[in-house]
C-alpha cells in the first residue's frame, strides 16, 4: 500500500497563506467587487470558510464508514443569500484557523488504512479521505490566485 498521509503542514500552512494574501487590505479593499455578479476577497475567504465545514464533515463521514454520499453546496448560493460580503474577515479566519487546527489534530490520530477509507460523492464518484483533503489543499490555492487577481483589478480601477 502506498503511503497517502497528507502533510499536515502543508494544510495547516493555509491560514498563513490566506492571511499574507490579504494582508495591507483595507476593509473597503476587502469588499471591492469588480462586478456585481464577481466575488470580493471577502466572499472569498467567506466560501473557503464554508469550503471548509463541508470538508470537514465529508472528512467524518468518511472516518465514520457511512453510505450516505458525501454533500455538495452551491457555492455562490451560499455567498450571496449568508450576506458573506458583510461578514468580518477577521471572524472568517478565525473560524477558518479554528477548523484547520481541529482537523489537524484529527488528521495526527489517524493510521494509513484510515486515509484510505472512501467515501461516494453526489456525483457517484468514490474518493478516498487523503484525496478528499488534497483536493482541498489545492482548491485554495486556486483561491489564493483568484484573491490576487481581485487586487490587480482593484489596483487598476484606482
């Protein structure tokens, strides 16, 4: 068997990551949405927040053995009808740092058949946990590049 388990650095490095993306940013910089339809770096973080809890339960669903498929979320749902554009960034990765640092410690107690248990997405296709967690690992770097383009369009509408 082929070792899986994720390095747990590389997902606690995420908090840090978000952080020195948006770091200098006012709250007004914060909100700035280049369109109305486009997400701010706010609505961003906000969606990497509930990103998060979703994987965090897919993660228990899978550790548990449950047949029930995991949950999807509509995302842009989830951050337009939450008001994410008025919650507090601060509060956002608190709660963001909250979640990585209790699923890390999860993740230290779990052995090498543990990340091989799988689970079956909405869309019928079977994962197993080390990919579920990886795929989140790399989601937010897709993020961390969609923040970086919200400040260079911010930067060119000044």
């Amino acid at each position: 068997m082929s070792h899986t388990k994720i390095d747990i650095r590389h997902y606690l490095a995420i908090y840090e990551q978000l952080k020195q993306a948006i770091e200098g940013l006012t709250e007004d910089e914060l909100r700035w949405k280049e369109a109305p339809e486009k997400w701010s770096v706010t609505e961003v973080l906000s969606h990497l927040a509930d990103h998060n809890l979703v994987v965090s339960f897919r993660i228990r669903e899978i550790l548990s053995g449950s047949t029930a498929r995991l949950p999807g979320f509509s995302q842009d749902a989830w951050v337009s009808n939450t008001k994410a554009n008025e919650g507090s960034v601060a509060e956002i990765l608190r709660v963001y740092q909250a979640l990585l640092s209790y699923n890390s410690e999860l993740f230290g107690r779990l052995s090498e058949d543990d990340w091989q248990k799988s689970g079956v997405q909405v869309n019928g296709k079977t994962v197993r946990l080390a990919d579920v967690v990886q795929a989140f690992i790399d989601h937010v770097q897709l993020h961390l590049a969609q923040i970086d383009r919200i400040k260079q369009a911010l930067a060119e509408d000044k």
